[in-house]
C-alpha cells in the first residue's frame, strides 16, 4: 500500500480546522498557521506548523523540502499575502492546489450597507454615518482609522492589546463565535451607531451583520480583494471531493 499523501493545510479559520479533522486519517496533514493568535483552535492528529514562510521561493523550497504533495489555501478571505504566495509556489513546484474560500456575504432586505474599497475607504465614509463606530476589521487594521479622532470606537480582540492609535477607543476580549444576541446586546450596549466591517463570509461571525439590520445600523462592509485564479470551492464537501480524486490518482 503507498504512503499517505502529504497535504499542506494553510489555515486560521474554522473551515481549515474542520477540514483538517476530516481527513487526518487518510492523508498527512500539515496544517499551518500565521501565529498572531495565542490560542488559536488547531485540529487534532496533524502536524502543526506556526510562523510565515519567508515568500515565494522559501515556500516553494519548504514544499519540495516537505514531499508535500497537494496544497489546500483554507486562509482568511483577507490573507492576501499568503494566498498569493501559495498560487505562485504551488505554480513552480507543479503542486496541486484548492482555494477553500467561504461564500461571500450579501445584503438583505432591511440591510443598509455602504460597500468600501479598502480600510482607507471604510475610514473616509464612517464619519458620514455615525460617531460611534464598532470596528470589526482585525488589529493590523486600525491605524486607518487613526485620524478619526471626533470618533468613539470599540474593538474586540481574542488577545489583548498593548496599545492602540485609536484616540477614544473602548477595548473588550472575546472569542466567537457569538449569538445574535450577544452582538444585539453589544451594540446596545455601547450605543453603537455604525459598524465596519470586512466582508468575511460564512456563518460564525454573521451575527454581528444581522444584529446591525436590527438596530437599523448601518454597515461600511470592506470587499473582499482579488483572489489568485486556480480551482475554488466554497465548502467543505467539495474540497472533500477533490482530495478524493487526488487520492484515488495514487492508489
């Protein structure tokens, strides 16, 4: 019987996790991860890998150097370094490679969205829409939003931060996912009055989305950016699929 076949996995995002988890007994998963979480949820029986690659070419090297037969890019929708960096790896080394990307977000009836470019973009229309702002778009993010200082912000990370280049900003811990009704709470709470957010996708941090359209808030959603070309697909079953016929070309 032929050995296993060796599959790079990179992750950070529950689908990666769940992924990982379902085929850990059929392929050698190395799953790896950027490192910026403490404690970030990590699937069982795989090889964890933390920290970048060092670009293209030590990608490239770690693939050949690895025996890493196909590659899965399970990253954030925004983890637009890495994922252009895996395509082009995977491109010189002739390695095989998924893009597991979730499904967009869209609006609904009773959404008020207000579509931004980018984080500058999303900075010069929230002083358009409110004064009291809850920015969902990561810690890296916030310097864009620096100059906003008549602006009230509120930031929730799953680590704590040492600082911020926010003037007014209220900082809370938590890790989701959350209910609609925590983030209806929340907002409440705090008397937001606009939310920024990236544009995501999926289901386990929408609440937040839907608790916006219920307080009639309303919402600067940052789309998503380009994506290398390459097989895509926007579910766990179909990246099973895919593995499969992998699988099924070595036996």
């Amino acid at each position: 019987m032929p050995d296993r076949q060796r599959v790079l996995i990179l992750g950070g995002t529950s689908e990666a996790v769940d992924l990982a988890n379902a085929v850990t007994d059929r392929f050698d998963i190395i799953y790896s991860l950027a490192g910026r979480t403490k404690e970030p949820s990590i699937p069982e029986n795989a090889t964890i890998r933390t920290g970048g690659f060092g670009g293209v070419a030590a990608l490239s090297a770690w693939v050949r150097g690895h025996d890493v037969s196909l590659v899965i890019d399970a990253t954030h929708p925004f983890a637009e370094q890495i994922s252009a960096n895996a395509a082009n790896a995977c491109k010189m080394t002739g390695t095989p490679r998924l893009r597991l990307l979730r499904p967009a977000w869209d609006t609904v009836p009773g959404d008020s969205w207000h579509r931004a470019d980018d984080v500058a973009d999303a900075a010069r229309l929230l002083p358009l829409l409110g004064r009291a702002a809850f920015l969902s778009v990561g810690r890296k993010e916030l310097n864009a939003f620096a100059g906003l200082r008549a602006m009230r912000f509120l930031i929730r990370t799953v680590d704590p931060l040492n600082s911020l280049p926010l003037l007014r900003a209220e900082r809370i811990i938590g890790r989701g996912p959350f209910t609609l009704e925590q983030e209806t709470a929340l907002m409440r709470e705090h008397k937001i009055d606009v939310l920024v957010s990236k544009n995501s996708g999926g289901n386990k941090t929408y609440a937040k989305i839907a608790a916006a359209r219920i307080l009639s808030i309303p919402v600067v959603m940052i789309k998503r950016p380009c994506f290398p070309s390459g097989v895509t697909v926007d579910n766990i079953g179909e990246a099973l699929e895919w593995l499969k016929l992998r699988e099924q070309k070595t036996t």
